[in-house]
C-alpha cells in the first residue's frame, strides 16, 4: 500500500520517507503504528519519538515544537500546513508516554492532539508534566474530569474539559503551551480522509 492512496502531498511523502515502511497491505512507521488502507489506525500508545527538521541539536533556532499523539496526525497535520517542515520540531507523544524529551523543557509547544476527550485531556497531561515534571492524576466520574497536579487540582465537566479551562480553575499558568485543533473534524487525518 502507498502512503499516496490517502492523497498525502509528494513533499510530505518525501520529506517523511524514512520514518515508514509500505508493505502490501498497510504503511508502517517507525514507532510501530499502522495505517490500513481502509483509513484504521493501530497506535503505538506509549511511543516518545522526536523528529526534526535539520540537525536536532538543541531546540533552539527551531520556530515551534509540535506535539501529536500518532505518526499518522503528524503526517495528515503537515499536509496542510507544510510550513510546518521548516524550522520545527515534531514529537510524537503516544497517549501512555510518561516523559517529555529533556532538551525541550524551555521551548514553545504546539500541542495538535484531537478534538475528542482524549486529546483534550493529553493536552492537560503534556502541560502538567512540562509544569511539574510528574504525571498528573486524571478521574473521570459521573461526566465529571479531576485533574490533580501537584498544587494544582481542578473538576469541570467532561464535555468542557480543556487545558485552558484547567489553568484558569486550577491557577496554573501555561505561556510556553497552546493547542491547535483541525477545523472541521476531530482530527487532521479524519481531514485528509475527507479529501
């Protein structure tokens, strides 16, 4: 199967080409996730793997660190916005990661998980652990999320639970963090299946 079948730009094929395997019946990236051409997606939950493009180094003279959950997100996101190849840094961080790469800890983060509750609470989770340098405890009852991270403890609804509502409730600030969330689906593959 190609990469191509799901009409990705010839410059993210190129630019991605050593990060995946295209075997006959799915594509293979390096952190073991799988893409079918019928659009399913095996994750590879606890996968921490960070790209450049250029020479890593140190995060500095790098514009933004992006942050995804899948292989698959990364590739669909830069399809769009293929500036996003110059001068970044892209990490993807599976839902079950428990550390943030150590050389980053000062930059500027672009957190581009999915619309769904998930991604808004691995919003959360990324922020705390970059804030507090643990895992937060994340519960959810009776449509009720409680995130406690260290000092900072917060309850809102589910359906309204994002990073900026937990540092407004919980006082935690977040100026080297934002989101990105694709506009018009939940997610940025969910984009390039549209297409």
């Amino acid at each position: 199967m190609k990469l191509q079948h799901f009409g990705f730009s010839e410059e993210v094929v190129a630019f991605f080409k050593r990060y995946y395997v295209e075997l006959s019946d799915c594509v293979v990236f390096i952190n073991s996730e799988k893409v079918f051409p019928d659009g399913r997606v095996i994750l590879s939950p606890d996968c921490n793997l960070v790209i450049a493009s250029g020479d890593l180094g140190t995060a500095t003279g790098y514009k933004n660190i992006y942050v995804f959950n899948s292989f698959v997100e990364l590739i669909s996101f830069c399809h769009f916005k293929p500036h996003a190849m110059n001068r970044s840094i892209f990490i993807v961080w599976g839902y079950l990661s428990k550390e943030i790469p150590s050389f980053c800890s000062k930059s500027k983060f672009v957190l581009a998980f999915e619309k769904s509750l998930t991604g808004r609470l691995s919003d959360i989770r990324f922020a705390c652990i970059l804030k507090n340098n643990e895992q937060p405890r994340i519960y959810l009852e009776n449509g009720i999320v409680t995130v406690v991270a260290g000092k900072y403890k917060a309850s809102m609804y589910a359906e309204l639970a994002s990073l900026s509502r937990f540092c407004k409730l919980s006082g935690m600030g977040r100026r080297n963090v934002r989101t990105l969330k694709p506009k018009g689906a939940g997610s940025y593959f969910e984009l390039i299946l549209k297409i």
